[in-house]
C-alpha cells in the first residue's frame, strides 16, 4: 500500500494516522482467542491498524487544515508571511535583500517600510502573494530537498495536532475497555494476561506523548523551519528564474 502512495502523503498524513490509532492496533491483540499464536495476533492487529489508519489519514489531513487559521492568528499570522514583513524583520539587510528578489522574480513590487505601516492588510497580500509564487516555484524536490523535507515535517506535525483530541480519547477509550477485559479475565483465570499489561503501558506512554509533546509550540517549530526555508530558495530561484508577471490567484493559509 505504501508504495502506491507518494512521500509527502506518506510523511505527512498516513504516519500521524499510523500513530493516532495505534492503540487500536494494541488492543486488537487482546481479542485473539490464543494470544500464543504470535503470527496471527500481530495479522489482525496489524490490519485493524492499517484500516483505521487510511480513514484517519484523511480526518486528520481535514482536521490539521481546518485548524491552521486559527494557528496562525495566534502567532501574528503565517510564518512566511511574518518573514517578509518590516516590522517583524530580525535581519533588516537580507529582509531587503529578499525584498529584491522576490520583485525581481514576480515583478510585483513589494511594499516599502512606511507602505506597510501605513496599510498592512494590504502589505499582507503583496507577501502571500510571493509567497504562493515561491511554493509553485519550488515543487521539484530534487532541486530544493530542503524545502520539500521541511513542508513534510511540518504537514506531519500539524496533521497529528489536528488529530491530537480524537487520538488522546481513543487511548482513554481502550484503557477504559482493557480495564474491564482485565476484570473478567481475572475473575475467570486469576492472573493478568500479558498482552493486557502491555497495551496498558503502551497507551500511559501514549497519551502522555499526546498531552505534553504533541502541542502548538511544537507545531510552530517546523512551520518556522518549513518557512525559513521557503523564502531562502529566493537564493536559487533568483540564479536561475527570469522574471515572471505573477498576480495572487487566490488567498492562502499555509505557512
């Protein structure tokens, strides 16, 4: 299955819906009426995994978007777009020098210090506006791997946020029902299976994994990385792009 998928779907919104519903894939193991039969435990679980995995690649791909505005209005706005502006500009010579660029290569010319302050709605969408330009520009991953490396990191972030609140319920969820099957188990046979006591540990370690390192900081991380990245391909672009006419098709919300 994986090889009919490409990198970025597989880095950035399979694996976090690999990791979300692992627990899934722990607590099928439970249900096989001989937990000795190695091979066919790990079949199942490894199936049930798999299945859950491809529906969540989807919800969490949906839900990762759905929240990145609100992301980003915390933050001030977009990474990228926050490179490109004055007043935010923690290198004022190279923000002049990826001023230049970028009007070179888009051949919009981008808003002066004082034209920002005065109206910076408007300065906003001259940045998104190049910085649309840069992320089609930039699609071929041989000639700028790092900037490709760096939108997966950030994808698979963002998406496992998006899925954090269904992922930490559902570990929640099969400790309530491992609990249970322990309880009758016990009563019946007088010793906690293996199997029960692994996927107990499995999921502690999960969900505190969720709840203190999976969090907005840490999304932040990799959109800051993915954007540096993004407008230092200006250094490239700039060698080998002729100038091109360039006009924003439409507003966009990705770093």
């Amino acid at each position: 299955m994986l090889g009919l998928l490409d990198v970025y779907t597989v880095r950035a919104r399979l694996l976090p819906a690999l990791i979300a519903s692992l627990p899934l894939g722990l607590a099928a193991f439970l249900w096989i009426p001989n937990f000795m039969t190695t091979m066919k435990a790990l079949g199942i679980g490894t199936v049930v995994w798999l299945l859950a995995a491809t529906v969540m690649a989807q919800v969490g791909r949906d839900s990762g978007k759905r929240r990145e505005p609100s992301l980003f209005a915390q933050w001030g706005g977009s990474p990228t777009t926050r490179l490109l502006r004055h007043r935010e500009a923690r290198n004022k010579p190279l923000l002049e020098r990826r001023h230049a660029q970028l009007s070179a290569l888009t051949a919009l010319r981008l808003p002066s210090k004082e034209e920002e302050a005065q109206d910076p709605g408007k300065a906003d969408e001259i940045y998104e506006t190049c910085i649309v330009f840069l992320r089609e520009r930039t699609r071929d991953r041989k000639t700028f791997p790092l900037v490709f490396d760096e939108n997966c990191n950030y994808g698979f972030r963002r998406n496992l946020w998006g899925l954090k609140l269904f992922a930490v319920t559902l570990a929640f969820v099969v400790l309530w029902v491992v609990a249970g099957y322990i309880t009758i188990f016990v009563q019946g046979n007088g010793t906690i299976p293996t199997a029960a006591i692994v996927v107990i540990l499995g999921n502690i370690f999960f969900l505190g994994s969720w709840i203190f390192y999976v969090t907005k900081a840490w999304v932040r991380l990799a959109a800051e990385s993915y954007a540096d990245r993004l407008i230092g391909a200006c250094e490239v672009l700039s060698g080998v792009a002729a100038p091109v006419a360039f006009r924003n098709p439409g507003s966009s919300h990705n770093p």
